[in-house]
C-alpha cells in the first residue's frame, strides 16, 4: 500500500470515537480495499482519496449509519452495565470504610 493510502487510512482510524470489534474489521476491509484501489489507479494525493471516498468525518459517519442499530446501541448499554457495576463497587467499598 502506498504512502497516500495508508496516511488516509490512519485519519480514518483517528476519527473513530472508539474502536472496538466491529470498528477493527470495518477498518481492515477499507484498508483491503483501498490497497487495491491505489495500486489500480496510481493514486499520488489525499485529494483524490477524498473525492472518490470522502473525507474521513464522511466514512465515519457512513458506518454510524449503516452500523448504528445494533453495535452503538450495545456500546451505550454496555458503558451503563460496567458504569453501574463501578459504582456498586465503590458505594460498599465506602460502606465498609466507615464501618471499620
């Protein structure tokens, strides 16, 4: 992959709020693509990149479309689970403190 490429595939990755599963595999096969895309045709600046496939705000914000039913919903859900299950824990851990 040449230099351009991999330069617009790191904004990509930039971008993403988190990158989780589903982010690693959307960036992997955006990658694959955009290798052969470039070797194709010979693309030599991001200008081009930009044209043809958007600026990396327009990439992410196609996969929170396309992806945003299902994976944003269980991130969301799952930050609440882990966040309620932090605050249990120092809730008895503040508990037993001023017991002892």
């Amino acid at each position: 992959m040449n230099r351009v490429c991999k330069m617009y595939v790191k904004n990509v990755k930039s971008a993403f709020p988190i990158i989780g599963k589903s982010e690693r595999l959307y960036i992997e096969k955006l990658q694959n693509y955009l290798e052969e895309y470039c070797n194709e045709y010979n693309i030599s600046s991001l200008e081009e990149l930009y044209k043809n496939f958007g600026t990396p705000d327009d990439v992410i914000n196609s996969y929170f479309v396309w992806n945003a039913n299902n994976n944003l919903y269980y991130n969301v859900h799952k930050l609440n689970i882990v966040s309620c299950v932090f605050l249990t824990i120092i809730a008895v851990l503040l508990l037993f403190s001023i017991v002892i």
